[in-house]
C-alpha cells in the first residue's frame, strides 16, 4: 500500500471470515455433542446468530389455537383443472427463449416409509441465470430477463413424481453480512390435502463453492441433513442438445426428511 493511499475503512457489516469461524465453532460443538450421545438434529436451528434474520423468524410467543375450517372458507382452492401442464415449463412462458442453462428437474415426493405422496400441489420459485428476481426488494444490480418470470408449479403423479423444466439460476449478493452470496438455489413450496398444510424448502446443486459459506445452509448442523437438500446430476434425465437434468426427492416425514422452511424465510 501507498503512503499516500488511506487505509479502508471498515465495512459496517461483519466479514466473511467472522461468520466462517463463528459456523465453524457451532459446528464443532455439535459434533462433539453428538459424541456424547446428543439426539440428531434434523432441521435448521431457529436461533443461528451467524443467520441475522433467523432470531426474527420464529415465534416468540405460545401458540393459539385456530378453527382450521375457518381459516379455510377464506384460502384459495386448487383442483387437477387449476392447474395445467404446460405451467411446469418455465422456459415457454413469454414470447422468446430466456437466457441460461436450459434444465429439467425431476424427482418424486415421499413420505417417511418410501411411499409415493400423490396429487399434491408443487410450486417453485427462483432468480434468474444472472441471480436476479422479479421483485421490487431485489435490488441487485443484475439485467432482468424478458423471457423469464421464474415461477412454475405441476401436480404430483401416481408415483408421487414432479418436473420441471427451467433455467439454471445464478448465485445472488444479500445483505446479511460483508460480501454475502447465497448459493444457486430453487424454493419449492408444497401443498397437502388443505390450504394450512404448506411446507417450503430449498433445492441446491452439487459443488457449489458458496456452500461453506452460507448461513443459511449451514444452518443446518448436521450434514447429512443438509447433504439431502442437494439434487444430483441425472445424465439420463439430461437431453441431448437440450437441457441438462437434475433429481432431487422430497421426503415429507421420518428421520430423512427433507428439511422445510420455518414460517417467513424468504432468501
């Protein structure tokens, strides 16, 4: 560094290396706590202080009881009519192609005993190959693409199997620490037999580099657990000269479900 060049000043946000040892840490302690004999756990923590956000995103106060059947009378209604096939291809929804790496990805919803979930509700939502949404708080300064609204949904089959077709997303910058990156993902919201019965989570691709470093995903402590929130590359769903193909199966219940969302996460 120059004499004559002033230092940087520094940023108010924590660094990088400061979230990275603090999940480290937590990490550990898990494990050894696992060592000891402590229970596994599943899902994310609600307190994660490396995740700002999450000490906002549970409840804070006892639960109240509701009349479901009210909540009801006032919730959308979808049927197998409601919803048509040609909703699953995210690339065919405006008059030219979008801009990306054209995928498929496939998998099937199950319960906790391998069983096929059957006619359920399947929404998805993402960013764009340049890691930009189509939202007015998305002020990421990443060209939107004409071509590419970035919401699908489908119904589930006999076979409890979903697809979609779409493109790649890119990663995206978000304002939880000092050069935050969220790795590329799909969110996934599904659908039981009632509007009130939602379960939403987060779909990634292998080796992404953003892994170590996110809160989010690390905000499940334990690996296996978040192993089961990456798809894999499927050569036989890719297309030839068309579109690569991933798979990735949704585990509703048991001790390897899919982790879900709690209430209000929205990264």
């Amino acid at each position: 560094m120059s004499p004559t060049t002033p230092p940087t000043p520094p940023h108010p946000l924590r660094p990088q290396s400061a979230l990275s040892a603090e999940i480290q840490a937590i990490h550990a302690a898990y494990a050894d706590g696992r060592a000891a004999g402590a229970p596994e756990e599943h899902g994310t923590r609600r307190d994660f202080p490396p995740y700002r956000s999450s000490l906002l995103r549970h409840p804070t106060k006892d639960l109240r009881h509701t009349d479901p059947e009210t909540i009801e009378l006032w919730s959308p209604a979808f049927g197998h009519r409601d919803v048509h096939p040609l909703e699953a291809d995210l690339t065919i929804q405006h008059n030219g192609e979008p801009l990306g790496e054209r995928m498929v990805v496939t998998g099937r919803v199950l319960d906790g005993d391998g069983r096929p979930v059957r006619g359920q509700l399947v929404e998805i939502w993402q960013a764009n190959s340049a890691g930009r949404y189509i939202h007015k708080r998305d002020q990421h300064p990443a060209p939107l693409d004409p071509n590419f609204t970035g919401v699908g949904r489908c119904i589930t089959g006999a076979d409890g199997s979903y697809r979609f077709t779409t493109i790649k997303p890119g990663p995206y910058p978000w304002k939880n620490h000092h050069n935050a990156w969220r790795p590329a993902h799909i969110h996934f919201s599904l659908f039981g037999t009632d509007f009130t019965q939602r379960m939403i989570t987060q779909m990634y691709f292998p080796g992404d580099p953003l892994f170590a470093l996110d809160p989010i995903y690390q905000s499940i402590v334990d690996q296996e657990a978040r192993d089961r929130l990456v798809a894999r590359y499927d050569h036989d769903v890719t297309t030839h000269e068309w579109a690569t193909g991933y798979t990735w199966d949704i585990v509703l219940s048991g001790s390897g479900r899919t982790w879900m969302e709690p209430e209000g996460d929205d990264e």
